[in-house]
C-alpha cells in the first residue's frame, strides 16, 4: 500500500510510471505490503484463473522467495518501473517487505525500484529459488 502521495504518468523508462506528488525525504517508507489491499497468491491460485485473468496478475505481480508467493500490489504501486539507480530502496524487515526512499525525492519525479532485490524471478540463473517461475517479460 503506498503510504505516500502519488500519481500516474507516461514514463520515460517504460510506459505508465507512478511520480511523487509531493517531496519524499529520505528515509521515509513509500509502500508497505498490507493484506487489505495487496494480494499474497500461490501458484495453484493463479495457475487456476482463466488465461485472460492470469496474465494481468502475471504482468503485474512479483515473486517473493522467502514467503514462496506471488505479490500483487492493489494499488498504483504496481507501476513503479525498473531501475539499476533506483530512488527507492526495497527490503524485508521482521515485519513486513516495505519499499523506502533511498534518497529525497522531488515532487514530479518518477519512482524506480531495482526488481532484482525483491522479485526472485530477477535472480540470476543459479541463484534463482523459483526455477520455472512465471515468465517475465513486460519489465525487460
């Protein structure tokens, strides 16, 4: 759940982006995982929607190794695009996965995440604990 102003826009990166509408400090936590807004899937469960269906939660979702789950995010926080210079920071903590600002960030800037720290399917080849995974192939 974002826990921070926000909207959308078109991306320089790629396609629709999520901007900060509102300066974010360093620091600050962006997003959190929540149960009320952010699905925790597993396999079968995506593996038993209808093709249409699952792939727009597999466009949108992320592998999350330690709980072996896929995560949707309920809302815009599922447009942050990919960066190896991301403006935010992603890790776990006891008690919950939460996105952070790794920098001050201006208003109107566009939010970026490093996939490969948080979606397992980012991972190289042999460290990868999810081989088969879901393909993942709109973020490239």
């Amino acid at each position: 759940m974002l826990t921070v102003k926000t909207h959308l826009g078109l991306s320089p990166i790629h396609g629709i982006g999520i901007f900060a509408s509102e300066p974010i400090p360093k620091g600050k936590i962006v997003w959190v995982f929540h149960p009320n807004v952010d699905l925790a899937l597993t396999e079968d469960m995506i593996q038993a929607l209808d093709p249409h269906c699952r792939a727009q939660v597999e466009k949108y979702c992320y592998f999350d190794a330690p709980s072996q789950k896929y995560i949707l995010c309920g809302d815009d926080a599922r447009h942050f695009n990919h960066s190896t210079e991301p403006n935010c920071d992603d890790h776990d903590t006891q008690v919950a996965h939460v996105t952070v600002a790794a920098r001050d960030i201006g208003e109107g800037e566009e939010l970026t995440c490093d996939y490969s720290v948080f979606d397992a399917r980012f991972f190289p080849e042999e460290l990868n604990p999810c081989p088969g995974s879901l393909p993942y192939d709109h973020r490239e």
